[in-house]
C-alpha cells in the first residue's frame, strides 16, 4: 500500500471436449489435436501456433517486474506477521506490532498467507519472493489461456487475452496476497466453464474457498461470482443477445454456493472473517488515503491500455458482430469494470473477468493463422529482451527502503516515529511502530489522524511525540518534519544520508553521516 498517493485446487487433467457440434448458445468445442481452430491442419513436430508469442509474453510480463523490483512496504509486515505465528505456534489474533495500539484484536484473512510466505522463505529461500509474485501472476496467464482454449477461442485470440492479463496483474505488482487472489479468480472461472462439460467439476470450488478465505478478503468476490451463476440459473435462456444457454444446472450450483459459503467459516476467526473483509473495503479513511483504493490514473500509459482496450473491443463486437453475448461473463466483467473505475486495485481482477467474456466472443470464428517453428526462435528473442538487464536478485531489498538507517538504530533501543512506508520494514527488522501497512487498524482512533498531522506538519509536532514517548524519528531528508527537527532544539541529528535522516531527543550528541 501507498499513502495518497489463492492455493487453488490443481486441475490435473483437461475435461473431455463433445463430439457434437455445440447448439447456439453454447461454448464451442476445441479444435482437434493437430488441427488449428479454423480447422486446417497445423505443423507437427517442432511447430506451434503463433498465439503461443502472445501466451510468452503474458507470461514474460510479471517476470520482468519481479527482476526489476525490490521488496519493499507491504512485503515485511507479511514477513513479519508469519514469522510470529511460526514463532509463537498460533495465529495472530491482535496487534503486536505498533506501540500506539499494542493489544487491540487485528483479524485479517490473510493470516494464512503471511504463514505460508514466512514457512516458504526458511523452507527455500528468497526465491519464494519471485514464485509468490511473478510465478503466481504465471500462473494466472496460464490459467486463463486453458479456459480460453476449453471455450473454443482460437490460439491467436488467447495469446492476445494472455497479453492483457499479463499487463492487468503487473499493475499493482508485488509479494502480497493480491496475488494468490488473481489466480483463485482465474481457477474458478476455469473452474466453471469445465463443469459446463462434466458436472464433478464443481465439487472442488468449496475446497478452494476453504483455502481462499484464510488467504485473502477476496474470497467475497469469488462468492459473487458464484452467486451470478445461481441468478443465471434464474433467468431467461435467452434475452436478446444475451445468451444463458449453457447454465449450470440449478440445483448443483445452489449446493455448491452453499457449500462454499459455509467453507469460509472454516478459518480462525469463523464469521468475523466477514467484517474483516468487508472493513477494509467500506473504510471511507483506507479509501482516502491508499493510492490502489483510489480511482486509476489516466495518465498512466499502461492503465489505459489496460482498461480501454477491452472496452473498445467489447464495443465493436457489439455493433459489428450478431453474435450473442455470454450474460454471467459480461455481468461480471461490466461490475468489475465499475469498481475499476473506483479503485485501481480491481483493473486486474477486470481484465481476467474481461478476457473471460472475449473468450466467448472471439473477433474471429475462425483463424486461418498456421502453427509455425518461427514461433521458437521469437520467443527466445522475446525472452532476452524482457529479461535482460541489471536485476534485484531474489529477496534483495529496494534501495527506496533504509537499511543502513535502521542498522544503525538496531545499536539504539527506543521507540521510532517513521514514515507509514517504512515502518512496515521495521515491522519485519522488530522495532515497534506508530502506524504500518495495516491500515484500518490505526483508522477510528485517531491514531492515523495523529500521524497525517506529523507528516503534513500542520501542528507542533513536539507533544504529539512526547505522548508517545518517540525518542528516535527515521524520517526521508527534505520533508517539513525533517527541516523543522534539524531546527528544533529538542532534537539532534544522529546520523544521515543522502535519501534518510534520524534524530535523537536530546540535547548533545555525536552526528554521524552515513556514507
């Protein structure tokens, strides 16, 4: 997070495709092995379909984010938060943290997460922190190009699909359950459209909310969709060119919505999952003041590819083709598309729904475009050109993050006041903060409103500190709390450097410059 600024079930085999030509209305069947969706016979041996480019760099996409990335806020609370409940044998159930609200309950469903990152990082070491984000946001790709496939979407048409959720999932790219997130979304679309085939496939979606709601607070999102699938069950075959003739049976799927709902209860804090959940999303300061619950930035090249193309796409289809228009698909992707608009951290989430409805309306029914072994040699390219380059080794810390300043106040017991980015490092380095990533836990106490006004410095930071007992403040140089303790009598610079400064409350003492 930023001031203003799922283990899914493994689908081990792929569902029988019909024989029979689908009735209207109803998904197409893959093309046969060998042959090309349009029917042609593709290359053998070492050919492959050119989509095959567009499923590569999808994947290559989130890969040279990991590369190219630190870690930094969010990550070390995770860290931390895991490597108590490992420590301490039981869940995290209230603030240990902070000294501003030491003790107060903290339920978060992503307790499980946090255990299994921290596990994962001792088990096999910093690598877990590229499998956890760029390996999940593969998976994700890859997720999305079968379901793409099983519905009968060309290989051109998935590869460029693929393509959008993998700039979709790089947006808000980083080491935090966002990203399991993404890919239970993906699975249980997947998921559904196998069971449209043969029915067993439902029985697992309870077992993957089971996991998801103590993983992260989206599980609720995979709840609405399964609920969508009840309403279509409700409604007409057909109304217009909205199409629901490949409904789910209505009685499995209620079973299953039920099954999964009570599912989520199957976590530490039973229903008060719920509130937790549903706490971060209505909490109007969170919404203020992190930059992912905030509405996207238009400026942002990416963003608007993003969130343009599929809805230009989506409009051409509607007025050129006569095709019909999947209604769960496109109830889920138009929601999606609106929250998008609200708060940036639902673009990803839209473009997996969205490439879910494109799947089913393919520009082109049939694609004359021939498997080829070219195919080999420009992926390769591909591969060395997103790759190559200088890169953060695995679990290297970003060098916004101050490392050398926090070495130093290691040697120096006390409490720090620091910014609400750092304090999550210090979170996982075991120095007690004044507020952290955690956001809604510092909100209706006045906590966060204390330190906002530090930050801004429209008050005298003086009794603000003193109530707290701060005898140390991190804080980056240049910013008014930073020019005004260098001038304040109080205070002391104990050491610095060109991005981090730290005072001291005291009147003499040793400056020390970091190099």
């Amino acid at each position: 997070m930023a001031v203003a600024s799922p283990t899914a079930p493994t689908v081990t085999s792929a569902p029988p495709t019909e024989r029979d030509a689908p009735a209207p209305g109803r998904e197409p069947r893959r093309a046969r092995h060998g042959r090309s969706a349009s029917g042609r016979r593709g290359g053998t041996g070492l050919a492959l379909p050119i989509g095959v480019v567009g499923i590569a760099v999808g994947c290559l996409l989130p890969w040279r984010a990991a590369l190219r990335h630190g870690l930094f806020d969010d990550t070390f609370w995770h860290l931390a938060s895991g490597r108590w409940m490992l420590d301490h044998h039981a869940v995290l159930t209230h603030d240990v943290f902070s000294y501003t609200v030491a003790g107060r309950p903290w339920h978060t469903p992503e307790w499980g997460y946090d255990v299994v990152l921290a596990e994962s990082v001792r088990a096999i070491g910093p690598v877990t922190f590229w499998l956890a984000s760029a390996g999940l946001a593969t998976l994700t790709v890859a997720a999305v190009a079968w379901r793409s496939r099983l519905v009968g979407a060309g290989w051109t048409w998935t590869g460029l699909l693929c393509i959008e959720t993998g700039a979709a999932v790089t947006l808000l790219f980083d080491v935090r359950p966002q990203m399991v997130s993404y890919l239970f979304v993906a699975v249980l679309l997947l998921v559904l459209s196998a069971a449209r085939r043969r029915r067993g496939w439902l029985w697992p979606v309870p077992l993957l909310f089971a996991a998801w709601a103590n993983l992260h607070g989206s599980f609720l999102l995979g709840l609405g969709i399964l609920a969508l699938e009840v309403v279509v069950t409700l409604a007409p075959a057909r109304l217009g060119r909205l199409s629901a003739g490949d409904r789910l049976a209505r009685g499995p799927v209620v079973a299953v919505f039920g099954l999964s709902a009570l599912a989520t209860f199957a976590n530490p804090f039973g229903p008060g999952v719920y509130s937790s959940a549903l706490g971060v999303t209505f909490n109007s300061t969170v919404r203020q003041l992190i930059s992912e619950w905030q509405s996207p930035n238009f400026h942002d090249p990416t963003v608007l590819a993003v969130l343009l193309v599929p809805v230009a796409v989506t409009v051409a289809y509607l007025v050129f083709s006569r095709g019909d228009l999947p209604a769960l698909e496109l109830a889920l992707a138009a929601s999606l598309l609106v929250s998008s608009l609200d708060a940036v951290r639902f673009v990803p989430y839209f473009a997996i729904a969205w490439c879910a409805l494109a799947a089913r309306c393919p520009p082109v029914r049939q694609e004359g475009v021939r498997p080829t072994v070219l195919v080999w040699p420009v992926v390769g390219v591909l591969g060395v050109s997103f790759l190559h380059g200088p890169w953060y080794g695995a679990g290297q810390i970003s060098e916004s993050v101050p490392v050398r300043a926090v070495a130093y106040l290691e040697h120096h017991p006390g409490r720090i006041l620091s910014t609400y980015l750092w304090n999550d490092y210090l979170d996982w380095r075991g120095r007690r903060v004044f507020v952290d990533g955690r956001t809604e836990l510092y909100t209706g106490n006045g906590v966060l409103q204390r330190y906002l006004t530090l930050d801004h410095l429209t008050s005298e930071p003086d009794p603000t500190l003193r109530s707290y007992s701060v005898d140390y403040v991190l804080w980056p140089r240049g910013e008014a709390l930073s020019t005004f303790l260098a001038h304040d009598p109080n205070w002391s610079t104990v050491w610095q450097s060109r991005t981090a400064v730290v005072f001291h409350r005291t009147s003499v003492t040793t400056s020390v410059k970091g190099p």
